[in-house]
C-alpha cells in the first residue's frame, strides 16, 4: 500500500470515528433530532392541504426541497464551518505535522459528511415514507433516483464546503454572515414557493447557484410528471441540471485543494497561539 | 550516504535570518546537530526560538541562510521526509472527543508505509502508552485529560512515527514536578535507546541544563553561547564580579580572575569596606540577558503601537 492509499484508508477512519463520536454526543445528537423533527412537523402539518395546480399535497411537494435542503446545509454550511472551527482549535495542524495528514484529513471530512448526509437523509425518507401520501407513486425507480440525486449532490456542495471552510480563519466569521446567506438561498431557491411566482432577478439569480438545481432534480424524480407545470419552461431541464451542478461540482473541485493547501501552509503553532490568546481574551 | 550517517549532522543551520516586514527575528544563526543529540535552545520569550523551530519543522521559510535537516530544505520537502520527523505541537483542544488509544492508532497508521528494519513504523501503541504513562487512560476522552496528561500524549503522538528528528516547542509548561520529572526521563531514554536527535525549546535553564547535551542560548535573534552545560558555566559565567565601598561610594567591577583583581585592588586602597566577590553562574548570566531583553523589548513595543 502506498503511504497515499495508507493516509486514505486512515482517513475513511478517521471520518468514521469522528461521526460515531457526534452521535455519541448529546448536543450534535439533539442538532440532528431537532433538525429533522422540524422537518417532519413541517410535512405532518402539511400532509393534508393540497397544492391546487397540481393535485398533490403540499407535503409531497415540500419533501424534495427538503431534501435539497439538507444536501446544501450538512455537506456546504455545515462541512465549512466544521472545516473552520478545526482550523481554530488545531485539528488541521496536527494533520500537517504527519505525513500525508491533509489527506488523511480531506478524506476523513468527506466520509464524515457522507455518513452524516446518509444518516440524515435516511432519517427523513424513512419518516416521509409514513407521513406524506403517494411518496414512491413514481415506482421503485424514484428510490434509486433520490439516492443518485443525494450522491450528485453531495459531489457538487461537498467540495464547496471545503473550499469556503477554509477560505475563512474562525467559524465565527463564517458562521453570522453564512447562516443569513443560507437563509436568504433558502427563501430564493424555489424549494418550499415555484421559482416562477418570484421576481424575475431572484430567478435568475437562483439559476446560478446550485440549491435550485439540486431541489429540481429532488423534484422530477418524486413529483407527478404533471408537477413539471409550474417548473420555469415547463421542463425539469434535465441536462441543464446536470450542467450547472457538474459546474458547481468542478469549482469546488479545483477550488477546494488550492484553498486547503492554503490554508495548510499558514497553519504553524505561533499562528494556533496568536489565535488561541485572541479567544482567551475574549472569553476574559 | 544518506543524512543520517555517523558524522553527518542531521540538522545544519547556516546562516539563518528571519525577518516580519522590518522587524528581524533572527540575524545569521548557525549551528549544527549530530545524530541522538539532544540540544536545547534556550532564551526569553520572544528571542526567537520557536521561529527557529518552525522554520526547522518546515512551517515557516526563512528570509536567508541555508536550512538542512536530514538532507533536505524543510520548505520543499516530501511526505517520505514528513515521515522521519516528529513534531510535538502545544494541543489546546483538538480532538476532544476522541479517545486515547483511537487518536494513537489513526495517527500511528500515516506512518506504516514508512516503516524499515531499522525503525518499525509506527510505535505499537500499548508501548507508547506506557511510555508516557497513559496506560490506564487509554480509553479516556482527550477532553477529559488534564494538562500534564494532555502534553504526554501530545509527545506520544510526536513519536508515534518513531521520528529520527523529534522537535519539541516548550514540551514541559505547565508540567507539575512529578511530570517534569517522567518527561526528562522519556527524553533521555528517546535518545539513548533510539538515536533519536531531539531538538527543544525552552526558557527554563535549569531543564536545560537536565536535558540537553547542548545549549545554545538566543537572545534578540543571535547566538549569544552555544556549549555543553559545563561549557557554558565556564565560558559565558567565567566572569567574577566584585563590589566594594570607598569614600561612600559604591564600586562594581567585573573580571575574569578575581583572586588578582582583588589582591590589587586591597594592595592600592587599603581603607576599602564592605568587599563582595562573587563568581558569577550561568544562571546569573542567563537572568541577566533576559532582563536587559526585556528592557528593550519595553521600548519597541510602545513605539509599535504609536505607529498603527
């Protein structure tokens, strides 16, 4: 095994540890419970009203931006900001110090964010296989679209994870702003309201950004074929969403290790301490 | 021959300057360490040592002079030499949640591919741990180790790769005495039982003097004495200082040979009162430097602030 493949494989471990130790963690445990409950409330109040254009429930239409949703908060939010506080607290330069450590550290985050996306969505599909009506309708293919969709999706938000993790110095310059923002993606992403009721420069907008796509691809998977009539030109574009996600998949791709490598070469112990007296004297 | 032969010196400092915008960290160091040494920088905070460490360690590039540790330039270096090299780093609270053994093991498996006859890598972890007296904590959280506990696996991590070169950046703050005390014994083992060449920084004199077979004190950036401990007492603390009152004033003077100095000084003022001799230690010498370092560093730092 070359010391590469070794610090992979010790990665893939170290991503299954640090998620056993999440889940073994009371406050990460109840962020995962709560997060989800919230989402089931949402489609248990919904289950019955209907989406009149459509002839399907709102908790049926709601679930695949939920979906969407969660791909963009666990593997993009969520990854950077884990990425930013590891930096703070001396994680990343315990893993420069050893060889082949960054990729030990790079493959230990992404399996710790497969299983956590695994986990959650898990939780979900299970929960809305219960609550929301005519889910499956579309066949046991929509099952393996899902899980094609949350892989994709996790190629094309994962990387942009990395790479805005470690753009930032401290979880706390990223967190403030980057809650607003995901807010703000949220709301302008035609998740939970059809993207055509919205001004015409949040369409646009939202079109370049990949929360969008990724809800449309959610959609033509779950949704009716006629669910297609309040998508923008009546099409759930396939290709297009394919196009923009695989783009936004090669961006965070090439960004992701010229940022880490970055991020790595600042890294030194006089840099950790400079940091460490700024949060102590803070705390103080 | 690789680096690490006898005789070659496994690090090679030469000339090396270090200086953030126009403030100069360090002005043409040079110095040398041989196979299962263990050297001591030793200064006040801020003369430079843990720049000089960093730079060593590969973290940092120098702005000039020649940098080599076991053959290669630390800034341009590969993984293979990542994996002869240990680095203690200060943990504050990294890898809380992970327990003892687990944090070993994950960490001791970036080392396996490096392994050779002569240095099985990494250090099975049972020994490790009774190296530095985990043993019963193994299953512990990080989390839950106290301070002393927190630095001896913070070493034990820096050796997990059974390193040729181990560097350790004031390994023993906050250690009470007892921990002190196990961790001097650990140094010398690493170096006797492993040709482990070990370099530490300090401020501490006294650990230096314990656990170094060389000293070499930094002061402002510089080389202010580089020796054995014996060396140094002779050499640096070689002066006698000598005070006496005459017509009501006080006198100091400083010398070499204070048998002769004061045999003159009695000969040509018998009426002298209140004669002291007193041959200066290495530690008075040490303590002096870091006094006059701080003084001057009182200064700098007002006119800094002034500045921005």
């Amino acid at each position: 095994m070359s010391a590469r493949q070794a610090a992979v494989s010790a990665g893939i471990r170290r991503g299954a540890i640090e998620f056993r130790n999440s889940l073994k963690t009371p406050t990460d445990l109840g962020y995962y419970i709560v997060g989800n409950a919230i989402f089931v409330v949402v489609m248990v109040l919904n289950r019955g009203s209907m989406v009149d254009e459509l002839g399907i429930t709102s908790s049926r239409f709601i679930f695949p931006g939920v979906l969407a949703m969660i791909l963009i908060f666990v593997a993009t939010y969520g990854l950077a900001t884990l990425v930013a506080t590891e930096r703070e607290d001396g994680t990343l330069l315990r893993c420069k110090s050893i060889p082949n450590g960054m990729t030990g550290y790079v493959s230990g985050q992404v399996t710790r964010t497969a299983l956590e996306m695994a986990f959650s969505a898990g939780m979900l599909l299970i929960a809305a296989s219960i609550i929301v009506p005519d889910l499956w309708a579309n066949g046991a293919l929509a099952i393996l679209g899902v899980l094609g969709m949350l892989v994709f999706g996790l190629l094309a938000t994962l990387p942009l994870g990395l790479a805005i993790g470690s753009f930032f110095k401290n979880p706390r310059s990223l967190g403030g702003w980057g809650f607003i923002v995901m807010g703000l993606l949220i709301v302008g992403s035609g998740l939970f309201a059809p993207l055509i009721t919205m001004p015409e420069w949040v369409q646009v907008l939202a079109q370049l950004l990949p929360l969008y796509w990724l809800g449309l691809g959610m959609r033509s998977v779950l949704l009716p074929d006629a669910a297609v009539a309040i998508e923008i030109g009546e099409s759930w574009r396939m290709l297009e969403m394919l196009g923009v996600l695989g783009v936004w998949a090669v961006v965070g791709l090439v960004l992701a290790p010229v940022l880490l490598r970055r991020m790595a070469r600042r890294e030194s112990g006089s840099a950790m301490e400079a940091r460490r007296q700024t949060v102590l004297n803070r705390v103080a | 021959m690789t680096a690490d032969s006898e005789g070659t010196p496994v690090i090679d400092v030469r000339g090396l300057s270090m200086a953030y915008g126009p403030k100069r960290v360090l002005t043409e160091i040079d110095f040398t360490l041989a196979k299962g040494e263990v050297l001591a920088l030793l200064g006040p905070n801020g003369a430079g040592k843990t720049t000089t460490i960093e730079i060593l360690e590969g973290f940092r590039a120098p702005s000039g002079g020649s940098v080599s540790v076991l053959g290669a330039d630390p800034i341009s270096v590969n993984e293979q030499w990542r994996g002869r090299i240990g680095v203690v780093l200060q943990s504050w609270r990294d890898h809380g949640r992970w327990r003892v053994r687990e944090l070993l093991q994950q960490f001791g498996s970036y080392y396996a591919p490096f392994s050779d006859e002569h240095r099985p890598r990494p250090y099975p972890v049972d020994e490790l741990l009774r190296m530095v007296g985990l043993t019963e904590l193994a299953s512990s959280k990080v989390m839950s180790l106290s301070g002393g506990q927190r630095r001896r696996l913070d070493v034990a991590i820096g050796i997990v790769g059974r390193p040729e070169i181990l560097f350790l950046d004031e390994p023993t703050v906050g250690f009470d005495p007892v921990a002190r005390r196990e961790f001097h014994d650990l140094v010398h083992r690493l170096s006797d039982l492993e040709g482990t060449s070990i370099l530490l920084t300090t401020h501490d004199l006294s650990e230096a003097e314990k656990l170094a077979d060389r000293i070499i004190i930094l002061n402002n950036g510089r080389i202010a004495a580089n020796g054995s401990a014996d060396q140094l007492s002779r050499e640096v603390a070689g002066t006698t200082e000598v005070r006496w009152m005459i017509d009501g004033q006080r006198h100091v003077h400083a010398t070499t040979d204070g048998t002769a100095f004061v045999r003159e000084l009695l000969a040509q003022h018998p009426d002298i009162h209140d004669l002291e001799v007193r041959r200066a230690t290495l530690e008075d010498t040490y303590l002096a430097m870091v006094a006059s370092h701080q003084a001057e560093q009182a200064t700098p730092v007002l006119e800094e602030e002034g500045a921005k």
